[in-house]
C-alpha cells in the first residue's frame, strides 16, 4: 500500500480548513498557554461559531470546529480581541513553538522562546509544518512531540541543539542558541530541505555536519506529573466546552498550558482534576481516533465508538488507531494496532501506519470486538 494522498493542509485561524462539519480553525497559544480569560473566551468562540467543542492537537495547538464560511471573519476578529491571533497573518503561519510546561517567567525557557519568537520573521519561508521545541526544562517533555528543530538540555544540564531524526545535538550556550538555530534553517534550505518538508525526512538523504551531531540527548520518558500545576489528561484530544468552563469558573485556575499527547496543565491552588478529564497516565491516551465519519468527507466510516470500546481491551502500554481513511491524521505514525476504515468494515494493521500492507481486510465493529478464546 502507497502512502495517502493529502487533499487538506495544516490549518490555521487565517487559514482554515474545510471539512464535513464546516471550517476547522486553529488557534496557536503563544508560549503553549492560556489565561483563564483567555481559555473562557475561547470556549465562548466555539460555543457561538462552532461544535462547542475544542480539540487538542498533537502539536499542542487548540481547535475549533464546524465554523460556517458566514462566520469566519466574526472568529477572527473574536480571536484578535481575546490576543489569541497574531495580526500578521504570516506570523501566524510560522508560529510553530513547543515549549517544555514547566517554564517560568524570566528563565532559560522563556528567553529562549522569546528570542525565537522575535527571529521568525527573518527566517527564510519553510514548509508549512516546519516547527521548533524548546525542551529546557528539569525533565524531557518534548522528546516524541512533532518538532524539526529541537533545542534541549543534555544529561549534564547543558544546552544542546538537535536536529530531528539526530540522536545526537551541538552543544551551543543561551546567548548563542538562536543563531545557530537560525544557522541551521539556513543549512536546511540550503541542501535541499524543503523538497524533503520536514527535517527528519531530509536527513534520510543528507547527513548534517559532524560537528552537529556530538553530544547525546537525554533519554527518559515524559512525566506524568508537574510541580507547577496539575496535569490532565484529554481522551481522542475533544474538549467540552462547558466541563473547561466549569473548572475555570471555579475560580483558582490561572493559566491553562496545552501539551502534545493531549495533556494540559493548569496552573493554579488547590486543584482537582475537573470532569471529561483523565489521569495524565490514563491508558485511553494511548488510543488515538480522528474525528472520522461524517464530521470528515474523507473519512470511511466511523472511528470514536469503536475506539472506545477497544480502549477497554489495552495492554499495558499498547497503542492503538482507529483512522477514518489511510491519511491516518489523528496518528500519522506506526502503531502496535491501526484500524482504518473503508467501504465495507476495517482493514487491521499490525505495528504500522494506516497506509501500511494490513494483515486483516474489511472487519465489522461486532468482529473486531468479539472476544478472543482463551487456549
């Protein structure tokens, strides 16, 4: 099986995306966060234009679904007043920021991020997904985020620069972080990167100066934890609007964060994990689902219900993938199970993305979760 064709493209607020349900509009927090403010306001946008639903993505961004053509300027302008929108529309295009949760103002972090920020516009035109983490903190947060320029610290503490698909980093200093950020898009563009899109796929073919590549990065999986906030999980990434509103009313929150793997930390006192949440270990964060049919007019049949079901079924530590159609945007990756839709059930795919060669052709939800004899 080839790999799928992509009719759409990564969407923004000034540029959105069509789908079954209308317009898809994505709002990028500056810095990954919301104030509290901030976060009603949002919920408001969605509550009047769209599903009031929000969606978090795997680059940690927030969407708003089923916005009519009519109402697309009213959200925008809904946007800008609420300071979730850059002005320039341009920017916002390019504004692809990951940062670890736990940063503070004024630290390592934070003047990493706005010294990025402030050199964006200056930077030649990549591809429309080409983005940055910046994963500085105490622990690895951002390890297995979707990012092509990486700026992390080492085993030791010290500031490294890697570049995605490179297992290794080049040790730079504060001061010197950025421009030799800013060095290495030009190595990119250069060599031929943005035929490749993304940095990972073009060191495939084109090995990165050696001295690039001399410091190890760390290795330790995510925290389920934070000393900063507490950290909640959100199944499929759908957000109701009015469980958000509920636990922001209450009054202690302050700021939300927006993590990738569909977490958000919210910074405040005395907090409990609000309803239509999880725990951040949750195993149903390991089951990924898009919005499938008919909120989608590619996808082929249904995904969530049996995503549902099947989560109950998990190993420990499992992934699994129910995609609407072998674009498999929900998890454009391997997995140790995918489900992907067609015209007459599922097709199974064994440790492999949706577009993969399946082991299993045209299953019915009711065969899919019949149980399995025990020998």
């Amino acid at each position: 099986m080839t790999a799928p064709l992509i009719k759409g493209w990564c969407p923004g607020a000034y540029r959105p995306m069509a789908s079954g349900d209308g317009l898809v509009v994505r709002v990028r927090p500056w810095m990954g966060e919301l104030t509290a403010l901030q976060a009603l306001s949002l919920c408001a946008v969605a509550e009047r234009f769209g599903t009031s639903a929000l969606e978090v993505t795997s680059r940690a961004n927030l969407q708003i679904r089923g916005v009519s053509e009519a109402d697309h300027g009213a959200v925008i302008d809904a946007l800008l007043t609420a300071e979730l929108l850059d002005a320039d529309p341009a920017m916002e295009g390019r504004r692809n920021l990951l940062m670890t949760p736990d940063w503070q103002a004024g630290d390592v972090t934070h003047g990493l991020a706005e010294a990025l920020l402030g050199a964006l516009s200056h930077l030649p035109d990549l591809p429309a997904k080409f983005g940055y983490a910046i994963d500085t903190g105490t622990e690895p947060w951002l390890a297995e985020a979707p990012a092509d320029i990486r700026l992390e610290c080492d085993a030791t503490g010290g500031l490294i620069l890697v570049a995605d698909g490179a297992g290794k980093g080049r040790a730079v200093t504060p001061k010197a972080a950025i421009p030799a950020l800013i060095e290495m898009v030009g190595w990119f563009v250069n060599t031929g990167g943005r035929d490749a899109g993304r940095m990972a796929r073009h060191l495939r073919a084109t090995p990165l100066p050696a001295d690039w590549e001399e410091i190890p990065r760390r290795v330790a999986q995510p925290p389920s934890a934070s000393a900063h906030g507490t950290l909640v999980g959100v199944p499929f990434g759908q957000i109701d609007t009015a469980a958000l509103r509920a636990f922001i009313d209450g009054g202690a929150v302050k700021t939300v964060r927006v993590l990738p793997g569909r977490l958000l930390l919210a910074t405040g006192t005395a907090l409990s994990r609000p309803d239509g949440f999880c725990a951040p270990d949750d195993p149903i964060l390991n089951v990924h689902a898009c919005t499938g049919a008919p909120g989608c007019p590619q996808a082929l049949g249904p995904t969530r219900p049996l995503a549902r079901a099947l989560a109950r079924t998990l190993a420990p530590g499992e992934t699994l993938h129910v995609s609407g159609c072998t674009k498999g945007c929900a998890h454009p990756r391997a997995a140790d199970r995918t489900y992907v839709a067609t015209p007459s059930g599922f097709d199974l795919v064994s440790c492999g993305a949706p577009w993969d060669a399946p082991i299993a052709r045209d299953l019915t939800p009711d065969v899919i979760l019949k149980p399995t004899p025990q020998g």
